[in-house]
C-alpha cells in the first residue's frame, strides 16, 4: 500500500500546485520559536537535545492520528493520511515549477523577476555576476531535489520496510527537521552576534537535518551518475575535496552541487547568449532530476514486487 501512497502522492505533488502554499505552514514558526527559547532556558543541555525533542513533539500529532484511525474502513484511512503526510513533506515548493519560473524571468530579461526566481532556488545569498549565478542555479537545483523530494522518499521507503506506519511518519519527521533547520537559519541571520543561542540553536537544528540528509545524498549523488553522464559524475564524486571544518550538511550540499553539475556534462559555446546557457542548464538540471526520479520509482516498484517493501 506504501507503494500506492508513494506514486499517488508523487502525482498530487505535481499537479496540485495551487495548494502549494498550504505546505509553508507559517503557523508552526511560533511553536518553533518557543521551542528554540526553550532551548536557551536549558543553557547547560546541549542544543541538539531541545531541538530533537521539538522535532517529536511536531511528529507526535501524526502518529497519534495514523495510530487511531489508520485501521479503520480497511486500511483506506491510513492510505489517505499517507498521501496527506507525503504532500506536506514533500518541497514547500515544486522544483520543476521554480526551473520554469526562472527560465521565463531569463528569456523576459527582467534582472528583478530573475533575481526574485533565483532566490526561490538558492539558499543564501544570490550571486550577482550572470555566469556564477547560473552555476549556482544549476548547483541548487542538485541539492535541492534530495532536500525536498529524494530525503523525503528514501527516509519513506527505508522506515516503511520495519513497519508500513512508519514510512508516512518517517517523511513527515525529515520535513519537521528541514522546517526547524530553515527557521533557526532565519533566526540565526537576524540576531545580533552577541545572541549565542541564536547560533547555538541554528548550528544544532543544521546538523540534525545534515544527519539525516547524509545517506540520501549519497544514494542521490549515485543517481545523478546513473541518470546523467556518469563517467563525469563519478569522477566529480571521487576527486578530493577540501572538507576541512565541514559539517554533515555542508558535505551533503558540496557533493551533491560537484556530481550533479557534472552528471550534466554541459558544453559550453563561445557564441551563446548568457540568457540561452542559463535556461539550457537550468533546464537540464531538471530533466536530471525527473530522470532520476523515474529510475527512484521503478527501483521501489520492482522491491515492492519482490516483497523487500509494503
């Protein structure tokens, strides 16, 4: 049934755009907040503690919900509220749609519609210089496929072979790590320097969703290779890279960004227009990631044919 739900919820995240605004859930920020002022009360403890527990306490309403009701009319609520918890973890925002965004704010030539759709790619800062900026689009575009729909899959799957209840869960509690993640880093870049635990809270909240984005990045970085040009891939993948003082999340990113790019293989042409490369790379990008995207499915298709999946 996990398999069902899955390819169900893949579809409803495609086409139900108009709900996408529904998966911000601005409501939680407050809770949030309280919890990451929690976690300054409890100086002595390590920050990591009160933001996992933050995280159980958001994932605890799901799994009560799942737990009473998923039995019921034969097992069809629980497929519902497993379509529902997918939808909610998966993005906020459909990567395919922010790629066709940013294409037509290239070919428009509108610097600030550019800007403004780069921005909804890019975490941080965008870059300024139109041939970096490309290279950064290209680069999110990797990383944030296994942030907001590979992880999401892989921690589905994975905790859906102990027990199928878990799967739907297990999706949800790595969306309630990334939402913690994006609001401490908000936090973090409007604190004034001497607001320590505003650093603390935020360096804790990052290397749990780097923990847990740890082996999906792998998995996805070997996809790109498989999906992509591999020969390029897996040599992007195995050159040495100075990873010196770098966290889990920032390795994750860092490989993701390195083999994805490559998978690409882009040539590059003297006499094309910066606006023609921009929308050939970020439009390979995507085709990369929805090629991946198919091999995901039939792979999880052919374990659940074979019984290794529910």
């Amino acid at each position: 049934m996990n398999l069902i739900a899955l390819l169900i919820g893949l579809v409803v995240e495609r086409l139900a755009t108009q709900w996408f605004h529904w998966r911000r859930m601005r409501w939680l920020d407050s809770i949030i907040d309280r919890g990451f002022a929690l976690a300054g009360r409890v100086s002595g403890w390590p920050a990591l503690i009160p933001i996992i527990l933050l995280a159980v306490l958001l994932v605890l309403p799901a799994y009560a919900v799942i737990i009473a009701l998923g039995g019921t009319l034969a097992g069809f609520t629980y497929f519902v509220l497993a379509v529902v918890l997918l939808f909610f973890s998966f993005g906020p925002h459909d990567i395919g749609e922010e790629v066709d965004e940013y294409c037509d704010a290239l070919e428009s030539e509108d610097e600030e519609a550019i800007h403004s759709a780069a921005k909804a790619i890019v975490e941080g800062d965008v870059p300024q210089e139109p041939l970096t900026l490309i290279r950064r689009v290209e680069e999110s575009v990797c990383v944030q496929a296994n942030n907001r729909l590979f992880a999401v899959i892989f921690w589905f799957v994975v905790m859906g072979l102990w027990f199928e209840a878990l799967g739907p869960l297990a999706a949800w509690a790595y969306r309630v790590t990334d939402l913690i993640r994006r609001r401490a880093v908000f936090n973090a870049s409007r604190s004034e320097s001497e607001d320590k635990n505003a650093f603390r809270v935020r360096d804790a909240a990052v290397a749990l969703h780097g923990w847990l984005a740890w082996i999906p990045a792998r998995l996805t970085a070997v996809g790109y290779a498989t999906a992509g040009h591999f020969d390029e891939a897996i040599a992007a993948m195995r050159a040495p890279a100075d990873q010196t003082g770098a966290g889990a999340s920032e390795q994750n990113e860092n490989l993701l960004a390195r083999v994805g790019v490559a998978a690409l293989a882009l040539q590059e042409d003297a006499d094309e227009s910066i606006t023609t490369r921009g929308v050939r790379g970020a439009a390979a990008a995507k085709r990369l990631v929805f090629r991946q995207l198919m091999i995901w499915a039939v792979i999880i298709s052919a374990m659940t044919l074979y019984g290794l999946t529910q």
